[in-house]
C-alpha cells in the first residue's frame, strides 16, 4: 500500500494577547487602583481584581484566568495587605480575603472558559451539520443530472465547479486516460505518494482526484492548490466530501450514455 502523509495536528495554545492580559491586566488594575488605597476596603479591591479576572478568562481562556487568578491575588497582597509590599500576611481576615480572591477569580476563569467551549461546540455543531446538508443536497444534485441524461461534459463541469469552491482551489481540470504526468492522490486519510518511505519533497500545488465507475478509472480531476499549498492543510470532511463528489461523477459517467467532454 502506498505510503500516506497527514496533516499534523496543532495543538491549541494561549495567545499572546491572552498572556499579556492574564499576566499584566491584574497588575495594572492593582497600580490603577493604588492611589485610592487609604479609602478604599479590601473586599471592594478584590471585587474589581476578579473583573480583572473575568476579562482575561474571556480572552485566554483556562489558562488565562487561572494565571490572572494568581497574578491578581499575589498583586492583592503586596499592595493592599499591611505590611505593605511584603508576602506576609499578619491578619487572619486579610489571609482570608486572599484566598477568597484567588478562589473565586479560578472560580470565574473555569466558568467562562466553560461557557466559551459550550457555545465552540454548539456553533460546530450547527456549522457541521449546514455542512453536511449542503453536501447531501449537492451529491442528490449531481445524481438528479446524471439519472436525467445530462451530458457527461455538462456533469463533469459541474463537480469541477464545486471542487473549485469546497477545496478553494487555484485551479481544477478534468483529463481522460492515459495521464501524461503522475502525482500525489488526494485521499481519505491524506495524500499518498508514490514513494517509500514517503518523500515530502514529492509534493507540488497539484494534486490528483481520481474518478472511477464500474471498477476502472474513467479520469482524474488535477486539483491546483492555492498559491504555495500542497494540500496537506485540507481539512478531513473536505477531502471526503471531494472523493465523494469523483465517486458520484464515475457512477453517472460508467453509465452507458457517452463519454465526457
């Protein structure tokens, strides 16, 4: 079997606004806050130091308010905790006002953070499934043509049409055998090469989509990736949504109606 390379996964990291926010914002809230120190009570520092909190865990998510919660309590009590720009704490509420900042500033980051992935996966959800309904209705648009004696040619333009736009290609052309170049072939599970062990330095902006029916290749699709692509940044649903776009073009042009044009 030939050789298939994949899309390496990214991992999700704090941005650097989110660490700048989650680092710095409690702290520049603190200093905001300094000259008003003789007037103002512990609690009402900490109350604002949380809202400090909440901005951070909306911008950098977990990570950012669980860093802001920190920052904020350590900058609570070096500025607003006698002895003054010192850790230690000689009053037993103040080590409790402390620990109730710190507690409920991971408290709101872990809620916010909570309620952004909730509404992530609702709205991937719903995008998903307009997805899938708008590729269904395609694949029954493209079988509708076929079973009503559309033109191989007319049908053919039509999915390479919709290949242009699923896969934001620079370009797409349709060729009969015999192929006159052989290239890396868009699969499921990513592109596979010819080689062994498989050599990125194979790789080109073009690829190939082969369309099969009646168990032979009837032609390919050369698909001509965005400027500087090699089509290995495809997501997975659009690569299955093109394989089966070619499977449903060679069902309608293995029928004995003609070939395409």
């Amino acid at each position: 079997m030939e050789p298939t390379l994949h899309r390496p996964s990214i991992d999700a990291r704090l941005g650097w606004l989110g660490f700048a926010v989650a680092a710095l914002g409690p702290v520049a809230v603190a200093f905001a806050l300094l000259p008003l120190r003789s007037s103002l009570q512990p609690s009402s520092v900490a109350l604002v130091l949380v809202l400090a909190v909440l901005v951070a865990a909306t911008i950098g998510g977990r990570p950012g308010g669980a860093m802001a919660a920190l920052v904020a309590a350590v900058s609570f009590d070096i500025l607003f905790i006698r002895p003054y720009y010192s850790f230690s704490i000689n009053n037993g509420h103040d080590v409790q006002t402390v620990v109730l900042l710190l507690a409920v500033g991971l408290a709101v980051g872990e809620i916010v953070a909570r309620s952004r992935q909730s509404r992530a996966i609702a709205l991937q959800s719903r995008a998903v499934a307009d997805r899938r309904s708008r590729e269904a209705e395609y694949l029954r648009h493209v079988a509708e043509l076929g079973a009503g004696g559309e033109s191989p040619g007319r049908l053919v333009r039509v999915v390479q049409d919709e290949l242009i736009n699923v896969l934001r290609l620079k370009g797409c052309r349709f060729e009969r055998p015999p192929f006159p170049t052989s290239l890396p072939q868009l699969r499921q599970r990513g592109i596979r090469l010819e080689t062994e062990p498989p050599d990125r330095a194979g790789l080109s902006d073009q690829l190939e989509l082969p369309v099969r029916g009646g168990g032979h290749v009837l032609g390919r699709f050369v698909l001509t990736m965005s400027t500087d692509g090699t089509g290995l940044g495809l997501p997975a649903e659009s690569r299955t949504f093109a394989i089966a776009l070619a499977d449903q073009l060679g069902a309608a042009l293995a029928e004995p109606s003609g070939d395409a044009t």
